[in-house]
C-alpha cells in the first residue's frame, strides 16, 4: 500500500486582520513533498497573503504555521532559507547585477557561492527556465517577464524543498506560461512541494494535484480539480456563468453573474 505524502509545511487556523480588514479567516491547508497545490480565487480573495504567511514574511495574528513538524517563526533564517524559497508577485533587485549575479543568490543559504557545485547549479537553474542567454545583461534591461524568469531561476538555483510562487506566469506570454508550469510540475516530481497562485483555472486544472479556493479570505473549497470545480462554485465564488466539462475539467465561461 502507498503511504501518503509527508506534509513538510502544514497552517492550521491562520487569521490576519490589516486595517479593520480580515485578510485571512481560519485557514489550514497542507503541503506535500511532490505535489502541486494551487491556491485559486477572485482578486482580493487573500492568496498572495496566504503566501507571505506561509513564507514567513508576514506573522498571523492567530494560527500556526510548521515547517517539518516546528514552528515557522521559531526556525533560523537561513535554515528556512536551505528549505523554503518564496517567488513573490513582482520581484525586485536594488543593485545593478547581471542576471548571472542574481541567479547565484539563490546559493547564498547554502554559503557555497564560487564552487563549482554552485556554478552548476546556477548554470542548471538558467537553462531550465530558458535564461541562459540573459546570463550577462543588466537585470534592470529585462521585460517583466523575463525578470520572472529570471528569479524563478534564482529559485531553483536553491534547490529548496518548497517553492512558493505568487502568480508566476501572470507576467507571461503563451508559451512561456506553459514552460514554467511544466518546469515547476517537473520539480514537484523530484520531490519539490510547490505552491502556486494561478489565476488561469485551466492552468489550475491541468497543473495542480490539489486546489484551495479562497474567497474574503475564508476556504470555499479545498480537494483535487476535479472535487473543487463545478459551475455552483465559479458561479458562487468568480460571479460567472459557467460549465465544467467532468472529463476533460475544461472550463468555459459564458458571462458574468
């Protein structure tokens, strides 16, 4: 019998309130070694603070967050860091680096930076998103997408055991999009346990084991594509009017609620 995947990052509870606002209302959601979870819901639902709180950058007011069994907050930052790494939504540099220069942070954590072992990470981390031929530009002379890319490849460079990404391929054209979902998928399969805000359902659908759906910062739904969407919860949820094809999970929006 097939044992279930070890949880390696698991909330329970999670609450933040900003502003007189609740950003996050009695979360828990589980994260498995080799599975892709997609977090999905309508602008403002609470993903990307999702995220911070999982990562660690921001603290919940109440809930927990543990990292292998331990409390989040209580590891030592770079221990957190040879485990977990966070892709925020749009990612910054303050220096003027070459792209190969900011791939190799992703090694700082590790204290390897000019080994080789750590060339070849980089050098690993740069073909695998398709930025080898950045290595040498200016970071700053990057379209955005590019600058995803280019990050994600710092990401990677890290080997962590989580990856948290907040809309990766939002930034993206077509083909890209495709390539880093396949590129983060493939990950997962070594073993990664990968989290990704999607605003796409179908990319959703066809990429993620598991999906939460969030809506004014509560759960509305949490299961495989195929338990999670059906046209009551997109109509409920994103105010559309749509189908869900069972078999394919094809989603087709009609028009708005």
């Amino acid at each position: 019998m097939n044992s279930a995947p070890a949880s390696v990052l698991t909330a329970d509870a999670l609450r933040l309130e900003a502003g007189g606002a609740i950003l996050l209302d009695g979360i828990g959601v589980q994260l498995h070694a080799g599975e892709v979870l997609g977090v999905v819901g309508p602008n403002g639902a609470g993903k990307s603070t999702l995220l911070k709180v999982l990562a660690g950058v921001l603290q919940p007011d109440h809930g927990t967050v543990l990292l292998d069994g331990s409390p989040l907050a209580a590891s030592q930052p770079l221990a957190r860091a040879r485990k977990l790494a966070w892709l925020e939504q749009r990612p910054h540099v303050y220096w003027p680096l070459q792209v190969g220069q900011v791939v190799a942070l992703g090694r700082l954590p590790h204290g390897d930076a000019g080994t080789m072992h750590a060339r070849l990470a980089v050098d690993a981390a740069l073909d695998a998103t398709a930025t080898g031929n950045l290595r040498t530009r200016s970071f700053h002379t990057l379209s955005e997408g590019e600058k995803v890319r280019v990050h994600l490849a710092r990401v990677l460079a890290g080997a962590p055991r989580i990856v948290l990404a907040d809309e990766p391929v939002a930034a993206l054209d077509p083909w890209h999009q495709l390539h880093v979902l396949e590129l983060l998928r493939a990950e997962a399969a070594r073993g990664t346990a990968i989290a990704l805000v999607l605003h796409d359902l179908q990319h959703a659908a066809r990429f993620c084991e598991r999906l939460l759906v969030l809506d004014g910062g509560k759960a509305r739904a949490y299961g495989t594509p195929a338990e999670v969407l059906d046209s009551d919860l997109l109509a409920q949820v994103w105010r559309v009017d749509a189908t869900v094809d069972s078999a394919t999970l094809r989603v087709t929006i009609h028009g708005r609620k």
